[in-house]
C-alpha cells in the first residue's frame, strides 16, 4: 500500500486536475522513484483543501526570534505548530518540551 501526496504550496494548480490524472500522475512519480509497475487493485483521491501548513524557506529566522524572546523574557514560554512543528506528534514534542522548561523554572524560583 503506498500513499502518495500531490499540491500543496508549490502544487497548487493540481487543485483543479481530474481525480484521474491525479492517480496517473502520482503512478508516473512512483514508477519513476520506486520502479513500480503494474496498475493499483484500488486507488482514492482524497482532497484536503487546508492541510498541514509547509514553513517557507528562512523560517528558522521565526524560530530564533522566538527563542531569543523566551530567553530574554524569563518565565515566558511558548508552545506551538509554528514552533515546533505542525503535526500532531510535533504539538506533542513541543508542549512536553515547554512544560519541562516550566517545571525547571519554577523549581529554580
């Protein structure tokens, strides 16, 4: 079983491709990366027109702008997808994360 995903930022024309073009051109990306061949037994076209944000290049800028005010700011902490990831898994790392820098600065208090 193989997923593939089409679009996004730099793919945003792909939002008006039939359902079946969209299955052909994610097979022409596979045989061409992966060597696959033959036809899928099942293939699905889910749209997701609002889905997981992709940070532009220079992000990083964001994100040391951010540590510089925490560490300039004691006892200001922060958590977030446009910290540490927007993925569900990366929410998780991040808030565990801030709620270890809370403990450690109320202890130290």
């Amino acid at each position: 079983m193989l997923t593939a995903y089409l679009g996004g930022s730099r793919g945003r024309d792909v939002v008006n491709t039939s359902d079946a073009a969209l299955i052909e051109l994610a097979l022409a990306d596979m045989r061409k990366l992966l060597g696959v061949l033959g036809c899928p037994v099942f293939a699905d076209v889910v749209r997701i027109p609002r889905a997981i944000p992709q940070y532009n290049v220079g992000y990083g800028t964001v994100k040391d702008t951010i540590d510089s005010f925490e560490a300039q700011t004691p006892g200001v902490f922060m958590a977030s997808s446009y910290r540490d990831g927007s993925s569900v898994a990366d929410c998780i790392v991040g808030g565990r994360a801030a709620s270890g820098k809370v403990l450690r600065h109320i202890t130290d208090a």
